[in-house]
C-alpha cells in the first residue's frame, strides 16, 4: 500500500498520490506523497506519521490493596 487519492491544488482535483524515492531516513514510514496528475506537488503526510506515537501510551499497572 503506496498510493492513495488526495486533493491537488495543482490539479484542482482529487489525485493519485505516491511516495517518492525518499532521500531522507524515513524508509517506509516516509511522509512525502508525490502527486501522479501533475507530478510536482509534494504532500506531507503529517497524520499517517503521527497517529502510531499517539496510540502508544504506557499503562500504569493497576495497584489491588488486599484487605
Ligand atoms: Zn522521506
Ligand atoms: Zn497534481
């Protein structure tokens, strides 16, 4: 899964977008979307990159006292 459709200024529609060669580090994870219509327009997937980090939250154990 490496494409998906978003709105293109550029294109005034919506686009098949796809990830670029990344130059960075990112790897797989990388936010960069690369518009198939006009192939200029760069999108940055900002929410994909986030939302893993977001749902990730340790749990305090939950202390019993017995009585
Ligand atoms: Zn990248
Ligand atoms: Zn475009």
């Amino acid at each position: 899964m490496s494409d998906r459709e978003l709105y293109c200024d550029t294109c005034e529609g919506v686009q098949l977008f796809e990830m670029p060669p990344c130059v960075d580090d990112h790897g797989a994870d990388c936010p960069e979307l690369v518009c198939t219509g006009c192939g200029a327009a760069v999108l940055i997937a900002t929410f994909a990159f986030h939302a893993p980090r977001l749902a990730r939250r340790s749990r305090p154990s939950a202390h019993r006292r017995a009585a």
